[in-house]
C-alpha cells in the first residue's frame, strides 16, 4: 500500500473535507491516508469492459455500478477505499451520491505494486461489509481471475477462473467471458523498452 501520504493522523470527517480538495484519489485507513498510483492503460481499459458490462446487464434494476473514483466506507469503519468497480442494490446508497456502503459486489483490477495489498488487508476490511456477496481479483498478466464468494455460513470462499474461462458472478447473476473482460487489454510488455525514436533516443 506504501507510505502514509501526510504525517500527522485524521478523523473520517477531518478526511473527506481535504480529500474533496485533492487533485489525486487517497484511502483512507485507520487514520491515515495513502496516495493511490495512478493505473496504466491496461488496468484502465478492464476496469472500464467490467463497468460497461455489469452497467448494461443491470440497466432497468435497482442496482448501481460505480467505477474508481466513487468512494467505499464499509459499515462500523472509518475507512475509505475507492475500489476499481463495484455494484450496490441499496436504496441507502442511492440516497448518498458522495459514499456508498452496501455494495454487493467489488472489483478489483490487480497491479504488481498493490496486489499483495488488495488481497490482503483491503480484502479484510471488505469482508467485514454484511451486504458483500463477491469480491473479484483480475490478473493482468496471467489473466486468471479469482472470485472470492461469500458462502452460507458467512465465510469467503475462493472460486478460480483460469485464462479464457467464463466468470461466474452470482451476486448480480451475471456470467462474463474473457473476451468481455480482456477486450483491447494488450499482453504486458517483457523485456526492455523499445527505442523512443521519435526523440531520437538511442
């Protein structure tokens, strides 16, 4: 997650007064603010395929899907996250157009530099929201993607998808395929940077 972005600790109101003025999107945790990288056009493009999808099936239903810049506050927390994509049925989060609370599903969209993080102590906070059904991990690179499924006796449980199958949501009763998800996401670049040629750099 890296570093503390500020030095001295906030309140959860101290936070959305000065993240309202920031040009740069900050979680919010345990008291703390961490900057949030900025994500590369591949992160961008699934994230985007996931929204318009889940947008598009869910048209005409009570349900709304929010991408990146809309604010999570997991009940009985005063942190903040601002997830990749998420969808949320509540009539609550409808009457909010600032913060939601009750999502149902979360996507998150995987990047070598907060993987470990996403998985680990942001997944945590997730489960504690009791209107999450599914937290989803995309894999860029090896295009797997992990379901994290909510089971009847409250514990998450992992359901894999390995490159090229279809991906079960049941939370928003939604089967997707990896042409859906990968569409004009290119194959991460190995191996040194080509020659800017156009600066004439060697």
């Amino acid at each position: 997650m890296g570093h503390p972005a500020l030095k001295h600790r906030m309140t959860p109101e101290d936070y959305l007064e000065w993240e309202a003025a920031q040009m740069e999107r900050h979680d919010f945790v345990d008291g703390e603010v961490y900057a949030m990288a900025g994500a590369d056009e591949r992160h961008v493009t699934a994230s985007g395929n996931v929204y318009m999808t889940l947008r598009q099936h869910l048209a005409g239903t009570p349900c709304r899907t929010f991408m990146a810049d809309m604010k999570l506050r997991p009940a009985q927390q005063g942190n903040f996250f601002y997830p990749d994509v998420m969808v949320t049925c509540a009539e609550a989060d409808r009457a909010d157009p600032l913060v939601k609370r009750e999502p149902v599903l979360i996507v998150e969209v995987l990047s070598p530099s907060t993987a470990a993080y996403d998985r680990g102590n942001k997944f945590a906070h997730y489960r504690g929201i009791a209107a999450l059904k599914e937290v989803v991990f995309i894999d860029l690179d090896s295009r797997r993607i992990d379901v994290m499924r909510r089971g009847p006796d409250g514990l998450f449980v992992l359901h894999p998808f390995e490159r090229g199958d279809d991906v079960r949501l049941d939370s928003v009763d939604l089967t997707m395929t990896a042409d859906q998800i990968f569409a004009e996401v290119g194959e991460p670049v190995v191996g040194p940077m080509p020659p800017d040629t156009a600066s004439g750099a060697a």
